[in-house]
C-alpha cells in the first residue's frame, strides 16, 4: 500500500487547524464589542468625574464607575430601568445598613440581621435582577462606613447615581441594535427547519414506511432553537425603542421582523406535518396515511418545500423556487386524485389531505421580499 504524500498528509493536518481558526474567529466576532467598549468608556468617564467630584465623595471614585456598569444595558430602556432600580436597590439597602448601625455596633449578629432584611427587601419583585445589591450595599455601608456612615452613603450612592446618569447617557449616544445575533437565530432555525424536511422527505423514499424507532431518528427538536430566535427578536423589538439608529437600519429591522415571523410559523407547520407523518406513516400500524402510492410525490413535494425555505435565507424568497413547489404540490394533489378514482375511500386519503393543506400554508407563507 502506498503512503501518503508529504503534500496530503500536510493538507489533512492543516485542515482542523483551520476549521478550528474559523469557529474561533466566528466566536470572537459573536462577542458583544460594541457593548463592551461603550461600557468601558463610560466606567473610564465616571471613575475620572469620581476623581475631581469636591468633598469627601472624591475620596471613593470608584463607585462612580460601579454606577456607570451597573446601568448598562443592551437597550437603551433596559439602561434607564436597570438604573433607577439599581439606585433603588443600593439606596434601599444603605437605608438598612443607617437603620440597624444606628442602634448596634458592627458584629457577627449584627451583619447577619443587615444581610438577612436586605434578602427579603431585595425580593421586591420591581428590583428584578437587581434585587442583589441590596444586602450587597448594606453589609458595604454597615462595614466600610462606620466612622461617618451618613457622608459614605452620600459618596456611594451619589457617585453610583452619578455613574449610572453616565451609563444611560453613553447608552442613548451609542445605542446597541443587536441585528446580527438575531440573524444568526433565525438562520439556526431555517437551518433546523431545512434539516427537518428533507429527513421527512428521506423517510417518505423508503420502499416500506419507517418503523417507530426509525422514525425517531428522523425527528429534530425544533423548539430549542425557536425559543431562542424569539428572544433575539424580542431583544432587538425592545433595543429598537428610542433608538436614534433605528431609522438608518429601519429596512433591514423590518425584513428581519418579516422573515422571523414567516419562518416562525413555518417551523411551526413543519412540526403538525412531522408529528402527523410520525403517527399515520408507520410500519405496524393497520393502514398507512400514504401508502407506496403517495409517499414518492410526498417527499418531492417536501424536498421543493425545502428548497424555497432555503432561497429565502438571502431574504428574498426565490420566486423559480416557489414555483417549482408549487408544482410539485399539484403533482402530489394530482397523485391523490389518481389514487381516490381507485379503489381507496376518501377516509382513507385523510393524511395526505392534511399534508397538502400544511405544504399550501407553509407557501403562501415566505413570500417575495424586495428593496
């Protein structure tokens, strides 16, 4: 036997080299820079306006930039809200710290009983997320600010409101509109959805209808991936809002919008046609939906389907792609038509009925979109 050439065996070395350099590449440009540099100036912003801020707050700048990341978020709303509620909740718990410090020295006993309140009066559910910093701040004030409680309080809360007004501000100047994470959700889910029929159409090319355990390798689960589109849509609907850069990518926001819902209730089509398909076209069961008759023009119809739901991934639906679906949908309608004029009841022709009324829904669904 021959050995591999120099050439072939650096090739094959070479290529996981690169497909691990790819996803690392693929990973680093996922990661949220935008928001991470406007967090990081904003902090540098706060730290140096803690610095020359006059009176004993000066002495504690850093809890300026503390407010500033405190603050930020990836929409501006979400900013101005997670502000107020982390004021809130630092404010809330100082006022514990003031309250319990003024009757009780600082010890074992007296941290536990700070802690604990500040627990139950951070499960305010209006804090949210934020309802952390309430024991947080307590057992700060309790601690650090015993020699003059009242001016650390004034230091710390007044930088960190500081801190967080320079959060918001840089937030509403460079606001994030995360569009490229959503996109890359709603190409998981075409991808899952594209995956999904042409197993189905594989399963249909078999000379016997697949078993119960087959059909189990044929299925995937959609739901995972569906879930996290719609927060992606969901985090660009609420980024979206007081938004100055929302009208520069207005376009693209609303094809994006558009093709999330069409392929949203595609994906969802495709599940009622897996799991109807997964009871009636099984081997064992007394008649089959489809039956050798059907299934061929069945899985020509899904594999069409398939390819129309892929040419919409530029974000325009092919419209030679819907036709040829369209086709093969009437080449399956005219299949039943053959089949009915048999011997075979109607009651018997329910299955495929159904599929032909899910593929026609699943068509008129991602329709053409233009500049």
């Amino acid at each position: 036997m021959s050995r591999p050439s120099v050439t072939t065996r650096a090739r094959t070395t070479a290529m996981p080299t690169t497909g691990r350099a790819a996803r690392l590449r693929a990973r680093v440009s996922r990661l949220p820079w935008g928001q991470a540099l406007t967090t990081a100036v904003a902090g540098a912003i706060a730290f140096w306006v803690g610095a020359v801020f006059p009176g004993p707050a000066g002495e504690f700048p850093y809890y300026a930039p503390f407010g500033a990341v405190v603050a930020m978020s990836s929409t501006v709303l979400g900013s101005v809200r997670k502000s107020v509620q982390s004021i809130v909740s630092i404010w809330l718990g100082s006022a514990i710290a003031l309250a319990i410090g003024a009757v009780r020295a600082p010890e074992p006993a007296t941290v536990a009983l700070v802690i604990g309140l500040g627990t139950i009066a951070g499960t305010w559910s209006w804090l949210d997320d934020t309802g952390h910093w309430v024991p947080t701040a307590a057992l700060f004030v309790l601690i650090i600010g015993t020699g003059d409680p009242v001016a650390f309080v004034s230091a710390f809360g007044g930088l960190t409101l500081i801190g967080a007004g320079i959060g918001v501000l840089m937030s509403m100047l460079f606001p994030q509109l995360p569009l490229a994470p959503a996109e890359r959700a709603t190409g998981a889910v075409r991808r899952k959805v594209l995956g999904q029929l042409r197993r189905l159409a594989h399963a249909l090319q078999r000379d016997k209808p697949p078993t119960e355990n087959q059909w189990s390798d044929f299925l995937a689960q959609l739901e995972p991936a569906l879930q996290r589109m719609r927060a992606a849509r969901q985090l660009v609907l609420d980024a979206s809002r007081a938004n100055m850069r929302r009208e520069s990518y207005r376009y693209r926001l609303e094809r994006q919008l558009e093709q999330a819902a069409s392929l949203e209730r595609v994906c969802l089509l495709v599940e009622e046609l897996t799991q109807l398909l997964e009871e009636e076209e099984r081997e064992g069961n007394d008649q089959v939906g489809l039956g050798p008759e059907l299934r061929p023009a069945t899985a020509r119809a899904l594999l069409a389907l398939a390819d129309l739901v892929e040419s919409g991934d530029r974000h325009i639906a092919d419209p030679e792609a819907k036709a040829v679906a369209q086709d093969a949908l009437a080449a399956l309608v005219d299949q039943i038509r053959d089949v009915r004029g048999g011997e075979s009841p109607d009651d018997d022709l329910f299955t495929a009925g159904s599929i032909v009324t899910t593929i026609r829904r699943c068509l008129e669904t991602p329709r053409p979109v233009h500049r």
